[in-house]
C-alpha cells in the first residue's frame, strides 16, 4: 500500500496514513509512503518511495533508517543507473506503456534495458505507466520485478 495524496494536509495524510498503517499491520502488508519522510517516520513505514524532487536516497536512509526500503523514480536509462549507483532498493521506471499525461512510452524494450542496468545490483525494477492486469505478465516476462499501477485494477 502506497500513502499518496498530493491535495491532503500534512496532518491529514498522517491520520490517514496512520489509519493505514494499523490496517497493513492486522493483514501483515507492507506500507510505503510517497515523498514525506516525516509521515513515514512517523507511522514506522516499510517503505519511502522519492520522486524527481525529493531528497536523495543517502539523506533518506540517514532520517528513516537502513531498514527502509528505498525507491525512485526513473523516465530513462540515466535515471536507472543514477538510481543503482545511490543504492536505491528498488527503480520505479514509467511510462511503460502509453498514460495519459506522461511521455513517450519506454515499452517492454525499455524494461529489458533497465533489467540489463540493474543486473548483479540488489535494485529492484517495477514497472509503472499504463500497466493493466492483461500486460502484467509481459512486464515480468521483460524483466520486471513487479508492477505498479494507479488507474488499473490488478485483482
């Protein structure tokens, strides 16, 4: 589960935050929070995930701790690699697939270019942009570690 929610207050975002972390915790799943090292922090996150403007993921393991996982996102290849080279946990590369309001699609030649950046690195790939629970399966063929989506519904 992924706390994001541009258009709430801080202190909004943390009761909700805080709603859903008592939540992950009963069904043992996992937290992650976009952006706010404070609500992570603040509710014991298993996870921060850092955009284009965020702090850099040394800063972020320094405030949160080594063991929050890390993730950021990537729109091309240098992004891939800067990711690998800070020691992120894991690269969110997108768009996959056509979004709207996003660039050009990487597609699934995309993915595999990034597997091949990340290969012998602990960094995760998961693929974002367009994904739909019918091209799941073609991500993890590529080389995805796992898929993430806002739009589609993957159950």
């Amino acid at each position: 589960m992924l706390v994001r929610d541009p258009q709430l207050r801080g202190g909004e975002l943390l009761s909700w935050a805080r709603e859903l972390r008592a939540a992950t915790l009963a069904v043992g799943a996992q937290l992650w929070v976009n952006d706010r090292l404070d609500v992570a922090s603040m509710v014991e996150a298993d996870g921060i995930h850092l955009g284009r403007r965020s702090v850099n993921v040394v800063d972020a393991r320094r405030a949160l701790g080594e063991g929050v996982v890390v993730s950021v996102s990537a729109h091309d290849m240098d992004d891939v690699a800067r990711a690998r080279d800070a020691g992120a946990g894991a690269v969110l590369l997108s768009p996959i697939f056509a979004s709207p309001g996003k660039s050009t699609p990487l597609g699934l030649d995309g993915l595999r270019a990034a597997r091949a950046w990340l290969e012998g690195s602990p960094t995760r790939l998961v693929a974002l942009g367009g994904i739909e629970a019918s091209t799941t399966s073609w991500c993890l063929a590529a080389g995805a570690h796992g898929v993430a989506a806002i739009r589609a519904d993957l159950g």
